[in-house]
C-alpha cells in the first residue's frame, strides 16, 4: 500500500510527523524562509543596498515627467478648438466645437 501510494499518487509519507502528505505541500513549504533565514537575509540586505547606489528614477525626475505629460494632455484637448497662424499672426479659435462640447468662449 505504502509503495503504490508514493509511486502512483502525490502523496508521500513523511517519517517524522508518521504521515501521508501532499507532494505540493512539501514544494511551498520549501519555498518559505524560516525565521532564521530572514534575519540573516534582512542583515546582508542593508550592506548590499548601502554599496549599490539607487537606480530608476529620482523623485524629482518622476515628479517632472508626470507633470510633463499632463502639461502635453491639456495642449492635446486646446488643440481641438485653438489654432494659432504666425505668419498671419491670427489666433483661429472653433466656435462651433467649443460649443458642441459644452464650453463657453468669453473674450475680453
């Protein structure tokens, strides 16, 4: 019974507890740390970040990128209604789509 349950099936017999366990039971406790393991880890971890120097993006250099895009949404949404001829010197301004959108044009 013993043999045909750990060469047919996903269990096998652990001696120290004197129990059938699950093969996948075994693989995700083998994935976990213990707490020992952690510690040590957390220790060498400091020393490691200390000598490596921070990559990615700083936070100012996100900080201007996310503004950067927001800045490129809002002229995106301006270029529907405003156009601005230089040779000209006109400012060419769609009444029709401001209005179609909801918006109100106010001149001063």
């Amino acid at each position: 019974m013993r043999r045909r349950l750990s060469n047919k099936s996903d269990y096998y017999f652990d001696a120290k507890t004197r129990q059938y366990k699950h093969k996948s039971e075994a693989e995700i406790e083998s994935n976990f740390m213990t707490i020992d393991e952690l510690d040590s880890y957390k220790e060498n971890g400091k020393s490691i970040r200390e000598s490596m120097p921070p990559s990615g993006l700083g936070y100012n250099q996100s900080f201007d990128d996310l503004l950067s895009e927001l800045i490129k949404d809002r002229l995106m949404e301006l270029n529907k209604y405003v156009s601005i001829n230089l040779l000209e010197k006109k400012l060419i301004i769609n009444t029709k789509t401001l209005k179609r959108d909801c918006f109100e044009l106010i001149e001063i």
